[in-house]
C-alpha cells in the first residue's frame, strides 16, 4: 500500500531505538524526509546507518535533548517546516507513589508532555500555512488503566490524550489532524532491557517470564504477549499518512486488548 508520504518532512522525537526508531524506519521506508532524534551524535549516526539499509527518503539527524525549550527552539530553526510530527520522546520508571519526590513529578512532565506542547506550538503555524499536517502523541495504556507502579507516568499519558484532543478541536475544519496512539507492553529495547533483567532475577528465561507476566500482571491482554515495535509503528504510519484524513481526535489503541472495553 502507497501511504502517500514521499518527500514529507517528518520528524520524531526519540527515534534511535525502540518504537520511536520503528517508527523512523516505517515512515522512511514510505520515502518520508524522516528527522531521527536523539540526546547523543553517535546515537543519531548510528541509527541512521542503521535505517539506511530500507530508507527510500532522506534520512536527517538532529542531536539534541527535546525536553529543553533550548533544543527544541535549535530544532525548529534548522528545520522549521516538518508536516508530519511524531512527539514519541518519553521516560518511565517503576516507583512506589510515597517515593516519587516533587522535582520527578516535574521532570516528568517536562520530558513526557512539555516537549510535545512545544514542538506543537512551533510547528503548528506552518501547517495552518499549508493547510496539512499529522500531529501524533505516542501515549499508552496506562493512560487509561493507571499503573500503581508508576502513576506519575500515567499522568503525563493521561495529560498527552487531553493535550491531542484539545489541539484536534482547535484545528478543526483543516487539513491537520492530531491523534494519540496508545500502545500496551511492547517489547522495546529498553521493556526487553528491563524485562531481561527481572527473568534472570527469578531464574527463568524471557518466555517464561512472558507467560507469567501476562497470566498476573497484564491478565486482560487478548494477545498474551509483549508487541512488537513494528507493529505499533504499523498504526502510526498510517495516521501520519492522508489515507487516514478523516482520523483525528482519537486515542487509537494498539495495546493487544489489554484496555478492556469494546470503546
């Protein structure tokens, strides 16, 4: 399928590994002018090198930590004219409620709402100019079924829904539309990491910690195993595409069917 992106410019943040570099490697493979994004030089080259191999589109680099009004005022200046924006940066951190100082819950929000807010707020005059863009918050489930491990992290997914939708209204009637995309457990480098990481402790393989993990802590799932990167970027490439024109104020779900409600 011909997602109609050659030579769009799109940029997302976060994209030198995990959803965010499925996401980078979907759209360029579609012939998208595609920004990766990372804190570190070597970061960026690196998945460049990396995507080069599938791109059909110029891949570009900006290095640069997007959580900073400093960075992302340099991104815009460097490349003020993106249409398709995929505000992916994000940070989590399983932590019980009583421990979770002040300044967490601002860094929080900084990284995982207040950089979207920006690039949206200097990106979106272009795409009034033009009378077309693609806006897209990559949220999660845990907006909607809070994790008691990590609640500040719901928050900020919760606040990325309200943000998306709010936007979509004040675009209504043009050729923009924002969406929010909300993925489940998804095996990305660094859940795998993590994930690892907690089998090795209890003495069993990743598969074994799979199966549990699904039977005790995620026991709504439908597909009863971790997503792949792929196919969260799958959904967002099509949103980011005009195929999906008449898609926008929507907190689209690609959790496995962990979010148990048929709406």
């Amino acid at each position: 399928m011909d997602l109609k992106i050659k030579d769009k410019l799109a940029l997302i943040t976060g994209s030198t590994a995990g959803i965010g570099y499925s996401i980078a490697k979907a759209l360029s493979m579609e012939g998208a002018r595609t920004i990766i994004n990372g804190r570190s030089e070597a970061s960026v080259e690196s998945a460049i090198s990396e995507l080069e191999a599938t791109a059909t589109g110029p891949l570009l680099g900006f290095a640069g930590d997007l959580s900073t009004a400093e960075a992302a005022k340099k991104l815009h200046s460097k490349h003020p004219d993106v249409e398709i924006l995929v505000n992916n940066l994000g940070i989590y951190e399983p932590v019980s409620f009583e421990e979770i100082p002040d300044e967490d819950w601002r860094r929080f929000f900084e990284v995982n709402v207040l950089s979207g807010v920006r690039l949206c707020r200097l990106y979106l005059p272009a795409m009034k100019r033009r009378n077309w863009g693609r806006i897209i918050f990559i949220s999660s489930e845990s907006a909607i079924q809070i994790p008691v491990e990590m609640i500040h992290y719901g928050m900020t997914k919760t606040a990325q829904i309200a943000v998306s939708r709010g936007l979509a209204e004040h675009v209504a009637g043009t050729g923009i539309t924002v969406n929010c995309v909300l993925p489940g457990p998804t095996k990305s480098r660094g859940v795998g990491d993590f994930v690892n990481e907690l089998a090795k402790k209890e003495g069993k393989t990743f598969e074994e910690f799979e199966k549990d993990f699904f039977a005790t802590i995620r026991p709504t799932s439908l597909i009863k195993r971790f997503a792949s990167t792929e196919e969260v970027a799958s959904l967002v490439a099509y949103v980011a595409s005009p195929l999906a024109s008449a898609t926008t104020g929507a907190a689209l779900r690609v959790d496995g069917g962990v979010v148990k409600s048929a709406f």
